[in-house]
C-alpha cells in the first residue's frame, strides 16, 4: 500500500511544477492539466478501472459496473498558482492506493466504487471554485460556467473545447448523482488543527461559510509627478484603506478575511492608475459573522473610495453558506478512521472551500483531513508527513471498506 | 506652419494607440517604437535632414553639418503603458514643424541645428526613466544599463539588440555634448499651471527633485481560507499602511508621492501574497522636503512590516536632484517665445523628469511648455488645444531662430 502510494505520488510530482519557484501552476485546460488527466486516467486504467468523463470533464474511475449506492472518493489536481503539492491531489493519489490497498486484502466491494477527480476546484483560472462540482450539482449553470474568462479573455468554454471536450454538453446530471451513496474526500489539513491532538488523521465537522467578491475602484490616470493631491482621483488610496480594514473587520468577529489578488491599471510606476481592482476572500464560522465582516469592510471601502473622489463596484464572485457534514457518516467514517471504535479520530472545522461541501447538498458526504505540519497549504511549502499521508490512505481504505462492505 | 505640424501629428497618431484603451504603448526597442523611430526617420528625410543614430539610440536629425556651439531640440516618443498622445511626441513633432517654419520665413540658421529623439525617457519598460540621455551624458554606466531588465525578464542590451542596434556602444559621448551650445525641449504641460495665467505657452523654471523606489515586502504564502490571523505574515498589509502613509507624508511636506504599480504574488484570489512588490514615486518642491517625505514613507512601511511579521527591503531605482535651467538662457526664451521682450511668458516649476534636466548638468538648456486645460496627462485623456500647439510651434521657431541667429 506504501509502495503503491509512494509510486504514484513520485509519478505525478513533476507535471506541472514550476522550474524556480517549486510551486505547481496547474490551471484548468491547460497544458499541465491535460498533463495530469492524462496521468489519471493511466494510472486508473492500470488498475483495470474503468474510466469515464462526466458532462463537465468530471473524470470518474469505475471499480464495477456504475450502478446505485455507489461509494465514491476522489478530489482535484488543479492548483492555485504557485500552490503546493498536496492539496487535491493528495486525495486523488490516496484514492488509487486505497484502492489497490482493498484488493491487497482481498476485499471485493458489493457496491460500485469510484474514484474521481473534479474540474477548476481552485477557481484559480476562471476565478469560481468547484466549478466541476457545482455544475455537476446544477450549483452553477452551463451557460454562466460558458461565459466565464481567464485572465487573457479566453472563455471557459473556448478553454474546455480546446482541450478536446465538448462544452455544450455542461450542466447537472442528476441521474449520476443519484448514484451516489456516499462520497469521502481525503484533503491535506490547510492549518494546524490537527499538530497538538497527536492524530494524523481527522474528520471534517463543518466547513465555514465563505464568499469572494471583486471590488474595482475607478478612479483618474495622471501623472504622478505633476498632479496636485487635491486634483486627483487615486483608486490605490480607497483599495489600501480596504485592505486594513478587511483585516480589523475579521479580527473584531473571530473571522478570515484576505485581500490577495490585486491587478492596478495601467500599472505605471509614474502613473496614478485609473483602476485598482481587487478580491475579497471571506469565510467566518458561521453565517452572521460572515455578514458582519462583510459589511463592514464593504462600508469602509465606500467611505475611502468617496473619501478620494473614487467609484466603487463590488460584485459577489461566489457565495457557500455554511456546510454540515452528515453526522451518522462522520461519525461512522471518525470511528473506522481511528483504527476502531474505540478511539475516533478528532472532528475539525474548515475554512476551506472543497467540492465535498458543494456534494454535500444533495450526497451523504464526508471528508478525510490528513495533518499538515506546519499549516502552510496553497504554496511550495505545504508538506504532510510521507508516514502520515500512507496513515491516510489506510484510514481512507478502512473507510471505503466499511462504506462498500 | 500650422499645416505642417497638423500632417506630421496626423501621421504619428495610429503609431503604438491601443485600439480600446486609446491609449499609447509605446515601448522602448518594441515594435511600436521601431515604427515611431522610422516615422521620425523618414519625416527627418524628407526635410533633407541628416539622420544620424548616436552609440546610445537616440536619434539626431542634423540640419547642418554637426560642429561646435549647436542649437538642439526635440523630446521622447517612448510612452507610460496607456499614456497620452502629446507627452515627448508633442517636443518631436513641433520641432519638425519649427525647421519648417523657419525655412518658410528664409532662416538660414548660422549655428548647426538638430532635432533629437531620445531612447527610453518613461522608463516605462526598463524602469529607468531619461535612460538615452543619462547614458550619453554618462548618468548612468552602460553595464547598469544593458543589464536592467522588463517584465518578461528581456535585458534591456538583449531588447536593443533585437531593435537592431549594438548594445557594446552603450557609453557617454562627451564630444557630442561638448557641440551643443543650447538645448530646447517643448513638452506639455502636466499640471494646469498655464491654464489660468492666459499664456498658451510657458517656460520652465525648475524640475523638483524626484525619486523613485522599489518596496520589496516579503512574507509567506498561506491558504486565505485557513490560515489563522496570527499565524499570517501577510505583505498586503504592510504594503496597504504604506500607501496611506506615502500619502499623508506628501499632504504633510506640499509634496507629491504615489505608488501607482504594485505586482502581488502569486497574485491569487485564496492565497496570501508571499510577497507584495510596490514602487514609489516622489517628488518635492527642494531636496529637504523630499529627503523627509521618503524617510517618513520609509519608517511607516518598516513599522507596519514588523507589526506583520513581514521582510521589507528598498531599493533606490532612480533619484534626480533638483534641477534648475540656466537663468540667462531661460529668461531669454521667456522674452522670445512671449512674441518681444514686453511680454515675457509665465515661469513655471515641474513635477516630472525629463531629458532636458538630465541635459541641464553639462548644456545649457531650457524648456518650453504647452497648455494643457484639464492637466491629465500619462492617460489616454492628455489634450492640449490644436491652436495652442501651433503657438508652441511658433514659439520654438522663434527661440531657434534666437539662438542659432
């Protein structure tokens, strides 16, 4: 089961990262994407699985005949710019060597089970996550998934056809849904919940609801070193004022709150920029604080941007409310992960956003977390523990076992 | 007179103007500059001016053999990223006029006469602005130079080579400058200084010292949605406190500070930045007011580095000493271009950088300004009045024809 997990982890390390920086730069439909896909689905078709692309690129890895109650595991290759090794693909390598883990057992499962990995889990091109699983849940429709760009102006479905799909076939598929008795994703944990509790391995409890909106302060192009503060219209002023109080707003209500894109026009180091645009990522534990933290950076950001003679929009890129994983599942899946009954594995809160929570509204879903050292996730650093990541694959192997009996 | 200047504008204005912005992107050795470079080239030509290309690139449109006590003018035809059509084209073009309108009234200029195009003055893609003058009069070493790099990394010698031209001439040209006896630039105006004193024209008193600064903020790349507040080394934060705080210094000191380019990475929506690059631009009324508006700026970003667990280093990218033009020379323009000695122009001081005051330390040189009614400049919206163009063109030909007798 190492060994298998080792191999697979070895093969799949180099496609797509980044010579210098280290970190991975897998964007959706592109070349290093359809680099990994194609990594999968060699991978899964060794192990005799049976591979098959939903209507949204979805990839789905049969071991038996699809069929009712299925038990189904996976998560996403995609990556964050410059993100770490771990996040998604850690459940999608832990999937496979759990699967060759069931066999090494002997264990042949009565009920179908799949392997998956979803589509634009980062939103990290196209700027909505869970694209695949939204689409998939009918959570997004086709048409706006269609018209959704890049940075470049490219469209999602320009995007999607070019790496051979076809995207008018997007949408919901209920029909596959229905299928699906039970899904567990194995994640890396993004903090450190899990460092003082001496598990590798945990539950997820709930995760917290959370929202990205983009801002855009427009304001005057001048030149910055002939126009009188008085005369100018500066869109960096309102958007620095934004960013402080984006922090103090999530400090006050126990809450995250993150300005970490920013994209100025025209970017001149002797120019006031016409346009400063920005993205608030917010999440809180629970669906008042989000709305709190939200609208008191929105009001400072208003104040600051009439402050310097700036328009503000804002447009909400996406909105998860708070999600609560099915109780009897996790505590099923927090028993059987501990090694047995008697010693369940700790139950977490997340920040994170994972194609798990967008199932969850309409599958029985849980997720695995494996610990990360140092908390670091979405950058070179992120590590987990090679002894805990092979804990992982058994915790979700045991788990698989029990769900599939 | 007026004909000419409107055919010569008429034929530069496609040259380089982004198709949606309206805005030029004129960047030095690119490809819109390599057509600016022919049109000038071609326009010189055609008014039997020898066009020679000095070990620098700038260009020298000669009107008489080259020799001693030369009278030369002209300006920069390199743009800010979107930058407006008048600032340096406007100098090139109406001295091209000016030689026209002084063979149409018979002058036959007793000094050598030149019209010039200087290489890279907004430093807009290499990041030192004024680079084809500070390299000819040795403000810079050519080694410094060739290695500067753009955005994509090109060396600026690996650019000029691409543009055509020997990057191992780079180099200062004492004999060169040793034959100019006085140099003229016409520019317009980037404030509204003219606007309310009646003049179309005006003159330039003095450059206020200017600096530019690169802010490095380092920390570490984190997951937004899980990352705790206290574990984050976030340099959006200290880089947000610094733009307030270059703001206020500026408002406090009658100064003028921006940072108007800012590049985050990896610059995406859910990860903490693992570094926030920032560049600020200063400028101040004498050296005094700017030496404590750049030490106020400077204790700000380090405080508010430290408070957030952030590495700051700076990197002075360029400083320019106040410059004041030769008063004789200046005062006589002043009378000249106010068409007779009862009506002098307006004296008017300048925020920006320029060729001319890089020139100023080693030939006397003067400059001519413009009126421009709103004041915008460095954007697509820069304007000046096409009757107050032809003013300037007047006024030039009347300084020329003063100078070179």
């Amino acid at each position: 089961m190492s060994d298998t997990f080792d191999a697979l982890w070895a093969a799949l390390a180099p496609l797509g990262r980044h010579r210098t920086t280290g970190g991975y730069r897998r964007f959706t439909w592109g070349p290093a994407d359809t680099e990994v896909r194609a990594w999968f689905t060699a991978a899964a078709a060794e192990r005799g699985l049976d591979v098959r692309t939903d209507r949204n690129g979805n990839l789905w890895a049969w071991w038996g005949e699809p069929g009712p109650d299925a038990v189904v595991t996976g998560s996403h290759l995609d990556s964050v710019p410059d993100g770490g090794a771990f996040d998604g693909p850690l459940g999608v390598v832990s999937a496979l060597a759990a699967v060759d883990a069931l066999r090494a057992r002997g264990v042949r499962p009565a009920r179908p089970l799949a392997v998956t990995v979803f589509v634009e889990e980062e939103g990290a091109r196209f700027g909505v996550p869970c694209l695949g699983s939204r689409l998939l849940t009918g959570a997004i429709t086709p048409g706006r998934a269609a018209g959704l760009t890049d940075a470049a102006g490219t469209t999602y479905a320009a995007a999607m056809a070019a790496a051979g799909l076809d995207p008018e076939h997007m949408g919901p598929d209920p029909d596959l849904l229905a299928g699906i008795g039970a899904f567990v994703e194995l994640h890396i944990e993004q903090g450190r919940g899990l460092v003082h509790t001496g598990h590798p391995v945990g539950v997820a409890g709930a995760v917290w609801p959370h929202g990205r909106w983009r801002l855009d302060f427009s304001g005057r192009a001048d030149h910055a070193g002939t126009t009188p503060l008085a005369d100018r219209s500066d869109p960096m002023l309102p958007f620095a004022a934004t960013v402080l109080a984006a922090r103090a707003a999530a400090a006050e209500h126990g809450a995250l709150a993150t300005i970490g894109k920013v994209l100025a026009v025209p970017n001149g180091t002797n120019a006031i920029p016409s346009r400063v645009r920005a993205w608030l990522d917010a999440r809180a534990p629970d669906e008042a604080a989000l709305r709190a933290v939200t609208a008191q950076v929105d009001a400072a950001a208003r104040a600051a941007a009439t402050d310097n003679g700036v328009l503000l929009t804002t447009y909400q890129e996406s909105a998860s409310p708070i999600v609560r994983f099915q109780t009897a599942l996790r505590d099923r899946i927090a028993a059987v992960a501990g090694g047995g009954p008697g010693e369940p594995v700790p139950v977490l809160p997340t920040g994170a956003g994972h194609d798990a929570a967008v199932l969850a509204a309409q599958v029985p879903t849980a997720m695995l977390f494996v610990r990360n050292p140092t908390g670091v996730s979405h950058a070179p650093d992120e590590h987990a523990d090679t002894a805990d990541c092979h804990r992982g694959v058994a915790a979700l192997a045991d788990t698989l076992a029990a769900l599939a009996g």
